[in-house]
C-alpha cells in the first residue's frame, strides 16, 4: 500500500467515523460476524486495538487511527501459505 493509498484510507476513516468508532462499526471493521464474537475477544484481549469505555455511553470505543494503523499493519503482515 503507497503513502497515498494509506492517506485516503486514513481520510475516508475520519469522514465516515470521525476521530472515535464505537462498538457496531468497530465490530465490522475488525471483522466480527457478531456482537458476542466482538465482546468475547474484548474479554480475552485479542481485539488487536485498544479499546476503552466513555463514561456514560455503553459499550467499547477506539480511536480512529488506531483502526487506521491496524488496517494498515494487515498489508504487511507475512503471508501464511501453508501448502499441504
């Protein structure tokens, strides 16, 4: 991914979500099919972002560019080919 591929997604990100996500729009981006998935990686550490709660709003929130970096860290992520 070039530097102005990485700039547009980061732009689209902040349009769409601003510069926090909340819990439905980071179950999606993150690739939880439910809520309860989503909740239980919460529960076990292994959503990938860091998460953290709003005083007076329900559910787990993120920043934004944290979303961004995680993306954007699955393009270089090495390729797990294994052939049998």
């Amino acid at each position: 991914m070039t530097n102005e591929d990485k700039s547009k997604q980061a732009f689209d990100l902040q349009t769409g979500f601003g510069p926090v996500m909340g819990n439905e729009d980071l179950m999606k981006i993150l690739g939880f099919k439910t809520m309860f998935a989503f909740r239980a990686a919460i529960k076990r550490n292994t959503v990938g972002i860091d998460t953290f709660n709003i005083k007076g709003r329900r559910g787990k929130f993120a920043y934004t560019r944290d979303v961004e970096n995680w993306l954007s860290s699955l393009n270089h992520a090495p390729a797990n080919n294994n052939a049998d």
